[in-house]
C-alpha cells in the first residue's frame, strides 16, 4: 500500500505548541516531509530535544472531522513516526473518517405541528 496523508504534527512544550505539517505513510508509519510553521528546527534545535518538551500529536482531517493520534519523535534521528499498535488503530479510525458522510450540512429536523 502506497497510501500517504498529509498531517498536522503538534509538539507540546510547556509553555507553547510548535505546529508543522508532513506526510504519515500509512504502510511504515514514517512521518516525512515535516515542515515547521514559525520555527527554525536547524537554528532552534528539535523541538522533542528542548528541556520543556512534553510529548507530540498529530492530526489527521477529512472536511470538519479529525482524528488525533500520538507521534513518537527519534531525538537522534529527528525522525517522525507512529508505533505500529498506534498506526492499526488510525488506520480504523481514518478509514471511518474518510468513507463516513460529510457533516457539512446538519440534519434538517421537520418542526412539530401544532394539534
């Protein structure tokens, strides 16, 4: 399967969250190409190596709906990735994601006559 989604990855630190973007491969569960908005990683350092790191999310979407999981981040490597258990369990959850009907538009409910 050579199935990759573009994802929002959120790292939390204890004062601020560093928002960027990459793509999750659904078949190895590798992040890559991740892009950070408003932060320079090769100035700045990885965000999972600074003091005040807590831990990183990342958030799949289809229209108005979303999916967050957890993302492991390889300090050494810089590497992006979601654990294999984790990964079977986002690939259930988007596939009811992307093949439910869109929620754009909300139930219209017919008022109640009046006896």
């Amino acid at each position: 399967m050579d199935l990759k989604l573009p994802i929002k990855i959120f790292d939390e630190l204890s004062e601020s969250v560093i928002e960027s973007t990459g793509m999750l491969d659904l078949a190895s569960g590798e992040i890559r190409s991740v892009e950070y908005e408003d932060y320079n990683a090769e100035t700045q350092g990885l965000p999972a190596d600074d003091e005040t790191y807590e831990f990183t999310s990342g958030l799949l979407t289809n229209g108005t709906k979303d999916v967050e999981f957890r993302v492991d981040v390889d300090v050494m490597s810089g590497n992006y990735s979601v654990t294999p258990s984790e990964l079977l369990e986002l690939k259930g959850r988007a596939a009811k994601l992307f093949t439910a009907a869109p929620s754009d538009a909300a139930p219209t409910i017919a008022p109640r006559k009046s006896r």
